[in-house]
C-alpha cells in the first residue's frame, strides 16, 4: 500500500495542473476576444464597418460624412443621366434631376453606417462578422418629387393635348359649310408619371414615350355627305307620275330654298364610327305630300254604259278609271333613298284599286236585260239658269251602274255643286225662304230619281219632301197641274239632305238619264232584270188645306223708286199621304207610306225707297224654318 501512496498523488496533481492551465488559457481567450471586439468597436466608431457597400462602392471605414462624399461621385446619374420624353416628331430632353429624381447622399451614409448597429449585441456582432466575411450591399437613397414631375408634364401637356373637334355640316340658304372633324389628344400625366418612376429606378438614361390618349371623332369624314347635300340643293325636286299612269299630272318641284329648310342631317352608325345620312324631315314632308295626294288620288269608277234597246246589249259610254291613292309612306321612303345620293328626280308611288266594272262587261255579266222603270217630270217656265242646273245634275248619272245590293246616295252621286261644276245660280228654299243659290233645280232630278225608284219597287230608305208645295213637281205633259202628284217630290242639299233607295235584287242596276229643253222634261231610267215586282200606289191628294198668307211687301234699298219684283210665291199649306204596295210574283213583298207635311208659303214682294200705293198688309211676315 504504502509502496504506490507517491505515484497515485502525482497523477492527481498533473490532472489539477491541467485543468487549471486550460482555465487560465480560456480566460485569456474570452478576455483577449473581448478586448479583441472592444478596440474593433472602439476602432469602427462613427465609421462604417468593414464589407458594406453600396452598389459596388466600398463604404467600410468610412465617416459617415467621407461617405457622403464617395456617394455623391459614385451615383451621378440624377444630373448626370439624360432621359427624353417622345410623342410622334416631338421630344423634350430632362436629366433626371430635372424630372424630380435627387439623390440623398446623407440618407444614403446613414443607412450604411447602421449596418451591423441595430438589435442585441450578438445579433450586431454577427452582422458585423457577416458583412466582413461576405460583404452586404446597399443601395443609394433617392427622392422621386412627384410635384415637379407634374408640372414638367403639365407645361409638356399644353403642346400634346388638342381638344376633340366632330365634323360638321351647316346649311345656310343653299350655302353649305363644311367643317372636318380632329382627333382629340390629352396627355395620361398620371399613367407618364408612373412610368418615369419605373424608368428612373433603373438608373439608365434612355428614351421614353409619352403615355397619350386620343379620341376619335364620332364622325370623321363629311366631304363626301357635303357634296351630296350640295348637289341636292343645287336644284328643285321633281316629284312625277309614274311613267305607265294615263294621266299627265305634273311634275312638281320642290325649290331648293325649301329644301333647304327641309333638310336633315341624321348620324348614322358606319363601323366604329358616324356619317351623316341626308334625309327631308318627315314631319314637313307628309303634309306636302298629304295635300299631293288630294290632287292625284283617284277613286275607281266602273265604267259607263248605254242599254242598247236594239241590239240588247251594253254600249260603252265611259271607260272605267283605275283608282289610285298615293302612298305617302313608300314615297317618303323613294324620297330619302334619292335625297341620300343626292339625286333629283323622284317618281311617286301610288296604290292601285281596279273598278267592279270594266269596259268589258256585258248583259250577261251583270244581268241587264231590259227596261225595268222610265219615269218623266216637267219644269214648264224654268229659268234658263234652272234648266242649266237640271241639266248638270242628271249628266251625274247618265250610264251610271248600283250594284246588287247597294244602297245608292244621290249626295254621293252628286259630288261638289259650284260653278267650276257647271252649275248656276237659281231659286231654291233655304231658311225659310225661296232665295238665289248655286244648284237651284236638282230638286227636279231627285224628283225624278225617286219617282223611278218608288214605281220600280225598290226599297226608299231616305226621302225629305220641300218645305212647301212647289209647282213644278206637280205637272205633267202639256204644263198641266196634276194634284195627285203633291207629296211624291224629294228635296236634296248636299251634304246633309239625301235620297237613297236600295237595289235589292241580285242584278245591276244601270240609270240613263235624258233632259229635253224643249219639251221641258227630264226622263230617268231604270235597267235591269225584273223580278216578278209589281206596285199599287194610293194618293191622297192635299187634305187638310191651309190657305197661305197674305203677301208680305218688304223695302229694298237696291231697286229704284217704283220699282217692285216678286222673290216668293204664295202657296197653300197641306197634308199629303202616299202608300205603296209592292208584290212580287203575286206575293207580298214591301209596304210603305210616305207622308208629307207642306207648310202655307208667303209671297214675297220687294220694292224700292219711295215706292208709293205699297199693298197691305206691308209689315207682317210669316216665316217657318225649312225642315
């Protein structure tokens, strides 16, 4: 034991000699590594650590304000630099400097003097460590001023940015002013100042394109428009018949001062933009053709015949007329595609109506076999102004046709009653009184008219008696009064007074009408088929008599002294009944009874100023209004 007490001893003693020279050296390396870091800190205070730099420059070392100074000549490139804004053959030459871009060399140093300065002390000594070992690379600071960016683009917008102008037509007179449209521009300052921004941080100098909207015209081309507007008003408008029609109305023009006020100018679409269509105003065009029409349109007449009592057949007496209606709306329509192309010549377009009877028909064809009716009246002692009126009135029916089934209006027949027609001046019963007025004397053809239809046996739907008896529709051959013919006379005034009667068989009905001056008679006749009709008329003859009243003498200041004219004529009053019995085949077919009021009628005298030895009585007049 006590033999090995010395080795064991030593042993300890060397490990303890170890421990403790490993102690002091570890002490020795903390303490030189931290006096190590602090002179590194004492050393790098206020300069920047070693390996940072910026862009390529190395920084490490330096002050703050050294670095200032290396950054300012190392990045030149806001003055330095050279960028230039394009439009078109445009372009404005800026450093960026004077496109706002400035470096800030300050914040710049600032930034690198940081590195390795911010956060806990190992997180900077690793930082430090880092940036020494593999470097760290910063970029400079620079300040974008978006204000003076603006106003350079705004002085750059007043020489791009041009308002947009649309073409234009204008018409004054028959001058037409032609104005082209212009492209719009305005310069996008905000979508240019965004890329600047872009293009600067490359810090490359270089050329750039303005960033500039441009508007179209919605209508760009007017010349050819304002050639075709010229043309049209360089001319009238000519408005013709079709070149088949018989008829040779026409033409009639449209002067260009018209058109003018009538001309439009309406934007039509055309791919992705406008042209002006040229057009006439629809609102002023319709009345003018409206008020065309009124003069061309036509009604379709059937023709007229003559009953060949020999022959037994249909002579022609008039050719059937086709009837025409101008359409407005197509010929509106023929207008605005010639007014377009600026073309003159414009044919109207017309709807076509054929007549029921052409100038072919016959006997067979519309059943017109034979006399069914002739019935004559007498207008002995008619003015020869009376006879004119007869004799224009009945001219209206001779050859005419009614159709199985019509109801015939002798108004509607009649047409317009003026002089321009034909028809004079003469007597007729208006307000109470026998007075002058245009058509005196169609009372005799409606007589006659219904005369024929009441012994044919036709139905009569509407018949109006005069208002007081009258002479002449009470003679007979030999200017004889025949009273048994009162109540049996028929009154028209057009427009508002008619006789109509029915052609109620399945047969044609063709009227001849003849009027014999100097017989002093007028004659209508009925042609058609009979059907088996037969009719008995009873007459009452005037009962219930009123004497007329005295004759009353009224002062004209138009005659001359003693002068005195006759203007009315006395006549009884009375009641009249007519009954008609229509057989047909021995059946009974039609019953009617035509009762007739005659009012007592004044005889009127007129005389001048002065007129001495005036009848009594002279003041009173007796009046009753016509029905």
């Amino acid at each position: 034991m006590s033999a090995h007490s010395p080795r064991k001893t030593s042993s300890s003693y060397i490990l303890v000699q170890i421990f403790l020279t490993l102690l002091v050296g570890s002490f020795f390396f903390v303490f030189f590594l931290f006096l190590g870091s602090f002179l590194y800190q004492v050393w790098y205070n206020g300069r920047i650590y070693p390996g940072v730099s910026m862009l390529g420059v190395d920084l490490g070392g330096l002050t703050p304000r050294e670095a200032e100074d290396v950054i300012s000549a190392s990045f030149p490139y806001p003055q330095n630099g050279k960028v230039t804004l394009k439009f078109e053959d445009k372009s404005w030459n800026f450093t960026p400097a004077g496109l706002g871009l400035f470096l800030d060399p300050k914040a710049s140093a600032q930034n690198a003097l940081l590195i390795g300065r911010e956060g806990s002390y190992f997180h900077k000594l690793n930082t430090q460590l880092s940036a020494a070992r593999s470097g760290v690379i910063l970029a400079p600071t620079y300040i974008f001023d978006e204000r003076l960016t603006s106003t350079v683009l705004g002085q750059i917008a007043a020489q791009i940015n041009h308002a947009l102008i649309e073409a234009d037509i204008s018409v004054t007179g028959v001058e037409v002013h032609i104005r082209s449209g212009e492209t719009g521009r305005e310069l996008d300052q905000l979508e240019t100042l965004q890329k600047i921004r872009q293009f600067m941080e490359s810090m490359q100098s270089g050329t750039l394109d303005l960033v500039v909207k441009t508007t179209e015209p919605a209508v760009i081309d007017v010349e050819k428009t304002g050639a075709i507007v010229k043309n049209l008003l360089s001319a009238p408008l000519t408005l013709s018949m079709p070149a088949n029609d018989s008829e040779h109305a026409g033409p009639w023009s449209i002067d260009p001062e018209t058109l003018s006020g009538m001309l439009t100018l309406v934007r039509e679409p055309e791919g992705n933009h406008f042209v002006y269509q040229v057009e006439l105003n629809n609102q002023l065009l319709t009345p003018y053709l409206n008020n065309l029409g009124n003069k061309t349109n036509l009604l379709a007449r059937n023709a007229r015949f003559i009953f060949n009592d020999e022959k037994r057949q249909l002579d022609l007496l008039e050719p059937a007329v086709i009837g025409r209606t101008l359409n407005v709306s197509s010929t509106i329509g023929v207008i605005q595609q010639k007014v377009a192309s600026g073309q003159h010549d414009i044919t109207l377009v017309f709807d076509y109506q054929n007549p029921e009877v052409k100038d072919d028909a016959t006997v067979t064809s519309l059943g017109i076999k034979e006399l069914v009716r002739a019935e004559t009246t007498y207008f002995y002692g008619s003015s020869a102004e009376r006879v004119q009126n007869i004799t224009a009135a009945a001219a209206r029916f001779h050859g005419l046709l009614v159709s199985p089934g019509e109801t015939f209006s002798m108004v509607k027949g009649l047409g317009d009653i003026s002089l321009d027609n034909g028809f004079a001046e003469a007597s007729i019963i208006y307000g109470g009184r026998t007075i002058k007025g245009i058509g005196g004397g169609v009372c005799q053809v409606s007589t006659t008219l219904f005369r024929t239809a009441f012994f044919a046996g036709y139905p009569i739907v509407e018949r109006h008696p005069h208002a007081y008896r009258v002479a002449y529709y009470e003679k007979i051959a030999g200017n004889h009064i025949d009273p048994k013919l009162a109540g049996m006379d028929a009154t028209v005034y057009v427009p508002v007074v008619d006789f109509r009667f029915t052609n109620d068989t399945p047969y044609w009905l063709l009227m001849e009408t003849y009027v014999n001056p100097e017989k002093s008679s007028i004659t209508w006749k009925f042609y058609s088929t009979k059907d088996g009709r037969e009719v008995k008329a009873d007459f009452s003859g005037p009962t219930n008599i009123v004497e007329a009243p005295d004759p009353l003498y009224k002062e004209n200041p138009e005659l001359k002294k003693g002068e005195i004219n006759q203007v009315d004529w006395a006549s009884d009053g009375a009641d009249v009944t007519v009954k008609r019995v229509v057989t047909k085949n021995g059946e009974p077919y039609l019953t009617d009874e035509f009762v007739t009021h005659y009012q007592p009628w004044q005889a009127v005298f007129e005389y001048g100023p002065g007129t001495e030895n005036i009848p009594t009585p002279s003041t009173e007049e007796t009046v009753t209004p016509t029905p």
